[in-house]
C-alpha cells in the first residue's frame, strides 16, 4: 500500500512549468536537434521530487513517423552504471559484500595480476583493467563470465588504485559479483531490488527480440545522411538498460525520498574516489561527481549505437535534468547542462563576445601564421572554462585544434589568447572559436567561421 501510494503521489506531482520557460526551452532543444542531426529526444527536469517539465521532440521512429514522447523507450547505455552500483551498495548494506573484498574471491580463474583488485577499485574505475575487450562479438550473446575471461591476458594497464581510467569491463565483474553474492541472476536482482520499488515499469535489459512499447529506433549521422544504427546482440553490462525519462525521473524521486539505500550509502557513491597518492578523481560509484559554475554536479552520460544520454543532479539546487535521445553522432550533456540553467538561474551559462583577428589574411604554405583571440565574458563568473581554436579546410573539415584550460573569467573580464598555426596545404580556411565550461561541458559560445585564410 505504501508503495502504491508513493507512486500515487508522484503522478499527481507532475506539474507544468510556466508557458514563457517552457516556450524557451522546447525552441532551444529543437534547435539543437536540428543542429546536431537528432530525430527524436525526451526530457524530464525533476525540481524537489517534482517533475516540472517531461516532454518528446522529433521522432522516436523516422520510418514509421511515430513521435519521440515522455513515454519513449531509449537505450540508457552508461547510464545503466549507477544502477549495478546501488545493487553492490545493497548488497555491502545486507553484509553479503565488503567494498574491500577481492575481485578474485568471486571470479573463476582470475590472473595474479588481479589479487589486488577490489569491489571498491571497479566502482570506480580505478582496476587498471582494460577498458573494452580487444575482441568484443556484438552480434553474439556472450556471457558476463566470458568477456571477463577474455582480457585475463590482457596486463593492467596500472597499479589497482594508482590511477582513473573508465573500464567497461569492471562493471562487467561487478555483475558476475551481485549474481555470486545474491544468488540470483545480476539482471533479475537489479529488476526486483531497485526497479520495482521505484516503479519503474518501462526499464527492463536490453533486448533486440521482445516487443517493447514505444521503443525508439537509433540512428547514426554519417557523410551520406542519416542511416539505422547498428543493432547489437550482445547485451552489455556496463550499458544493460533500456529505459524512459520518466521512469528516470521515479527513481530520482525514488532515491531522494527513502530510496533502495541509506542516506549513508547514497552519500558514498556520491563521494569522488581517492586515490593512492592522495589525489582524488571526479568519480564515486556509478556517478562522476564535480563541480559546475561552483555548484555541486552529480552527473553521468552514455553512449550506444544510436543512442545518447545525460542524468545532471544538482543537489543544492534540487533539479536534475535527463535526456535521452535516438542518435548516436551527438552528445546531449551539453543540451542537458543548458536546460538545467532555464530553471535554475545559479546555473545558467554565462555570455561570451568571441572575436579573431591575424596579420595577414593571404598565407604562404610552411610559414607560421599567428590568430589572435579575444574572448570577454558578458555576464557571471566562468570559472575553469575551456577556449578552443579551430581551423576548418573548404571541405568543412577539422585541420587543427588549439586550446586554453582551467581559464579563469570574473564577470566583464577579457582575455586576450595567440596561437600559431603552420599551414601545410594550399586552401581555403576559416576560424572557429569555441568557449565551454569545465572539460568542454557545456558551450558557452560557439563562433564559427570567425575569419577566413588562404594559403598559397
């Protein structure tokens, strides 16, 4: 009864946000659809436990013309990595695994190289263990035991807990352990201990045979145009998961509210990793954590053949916002980033004037050129922003890359950069500078096509 009443609750909580901030937003995220070639994508933005915006842009099927909609059916990918986290974290809670329990204890055969690696070490990302297998069969149903076995000879690429490096596979481990430690399969464990009491009714595995309602067809954006992405067998479990926005947005609510964990735990997976020096890198359990526009940012995305997708919590503002969209080409965390900033004015991206200049604008091939940027910040502070120069040929490709980091704009300020760029090729090139926030999420200003040069 509680829980039903839980559920009641939350869908008499959907509410509706003002017409001129809901205008605002659908014109910016059909814009960006258009620029970045996504057919179809939905929304939700959850604000204290309540979802104040869920909607579906384009189509979640191009070939049968059916509209993208809150209630469109994506593969997560990635984001699938929190909710094999928060079923460890259930099992660490019922003392059926310890954070520093070896790896090896509930493997099969597991190389000497492994001895040292723990549950806490693949949560993280911090094994050493490969990213991907070198050999992966994605039209082959292969089991989680498999893969793993697969990369056995593969050497850690570093000491366990040395470093971070995002490893697939370890969440391929974290699996095998939940089965070992639950008794259950990983999948039918996930589904009953974190699913169904936040009452996600959509979010299953990834199939390619069941008939799922209202799943979206992915896309890929090629040189020829649009075309169906690849469909893969094979299913992942470090991406295992399809799902909706807005059963994303139950276990939000879910989570902030008595959710499948404690307090304690939840604060835990939340917490960036420490490393063996010392350092600590953005990333806890299934979650990277950092920061953006000095606001705490709780966030992860994920890739998949014509899939993408973005979960932006930040806490001390209590919003979060999902995106889950039907093409593989385009990363949408940006997208998600800059939505946030229409419902929370802490968050809004701040303005920048971008201009290019050179000495000469007719440059011989061999000689070094120097382009001269001035970026000024219009509006708030831009605190660990990112400045890149591109240069594009005729054929609207990229021929070089520059860029400043960890730039520092107080309100008003300018700043003044020089690059220097030797051209080999005889052509036609234009300029573009580009300012983002913190490792280029999200834009802050994109200016293309700033000032043209031929190279004799």
């Amino acid at each position: 009864m509680l829980r039903r009443h839980f559920h009641l609750l939350l869908s008499l909580l959907i509410a509706t946000c003002s017409p001129a901030r809901a205008d605002a937003v659908d014109e910016y995220v059909k814009a960006q659809m258009q620029s970045l070639h996504i057919p179809g994508l939905s929304i939700a933005v959850v604000e204290k436990g309540r979802v104040i915006k869920a909607a579906g842009y384009g189509l979640a099927n191009v070939e049968t013309d059916t509209p993208a909609t809150p209630e469109t059916v994506y593969k997560i990918a990635s984001l699938s990595k929190q909710f094999l986290a928060t079923a460890v974290m259930l099992l660490v809670e019922e003392g059926k695994i310890g954070l520093d329990d070896k790896a090896e204890k509930y493997l099969n055969g597991a190389p000497e190289s492994w001895k040292n690696i723990t549950v806490r070490h693949l949560l993280t990302h911090t094994s050493g263990i490969v990213r991907d297998p070198s050999d992966y069969h994605p039209y082959k149903e292969q089991a989680p035991a498999e893969v793993i076995e697969s990369v056995y000879p593969v050497p850690l690429l570093f000491q366990p807990g040395e470093k971070w490096l995002y490893s697939n596979i370890g969440y391929y481990v974290l699996s095998e352990i939940i089965g070992k430690a639950s008794g259950k399969a990983w999948s039918d464990f996930i589904s009953e201990r974190v699913f169904a009491p936040a009452g996600m009714t959509s979010t299953r595995t990834i199939t390619v045979t069941a008939i799922v309602p209202h799943r979206a067809s992915g896309y890929e954006q090629t040189e020829r145009g649009m075309v169906n992405a690849e469909n893969w067998i094979a299913m992942r479990p470090s991406g295992a998961f399809l799902s909706t926005v807005l059963d994303l947005a139950k276990w939000d609510a879910f989570m902030d509210s008595r959710g499948p964990i404690t307090t304690a735990s939840r604060k835990r997976m939340r917490t960036p990793v420490s490393l063996n020096n010392g350092a600590s890198a953005d990333y806890g359990f299934g979650w990277y954590v950092d920061s953006f526009l000095g606001r705490a940012r709780v966030h992860h995305d994920g890739q998949y053949p014509g899939f993408r997708s973005d979960y932006e919590r930040f806490e001390e503002d209590q919003l979060s916002v999902i995106v889950l969209a039907n093409s593989g080409s385009s990363r949408v965390d940006s997208l998600a980033v800059k939505i946030a900033g229409f419902f929370a004015p802490a968050l809004a991206t701040p303005p920048f004037t971008v201009t290019a200049s050179t000495p000469v604008q007719l440059v011989p091939t061999g000689k070094p050129v120097t382009i001269h940027i001035a970026a000024k910040d219009d509006g708030k502070a831009a605190p660990d922003s990112v400045l890149e120069m591109e240069i594009w040929s005729e054929s609207h490709k990229p021929v070089h890359k520059r860029n400043k980091s960890n730039e520092h704009f107080a309100p008003g300020e300018a700043k003044t950069y020089e690059f220097s760029w030797t051209p080999t090729k005889a052509g036609k090139y234009t300029i573009s500078v580009g300012v983002y926030g913190p490792k280029f999420t999200p834009s802050y200003s994109w200016n293309q096509e700033l000032i043209a040069i031929t190279v004799h």
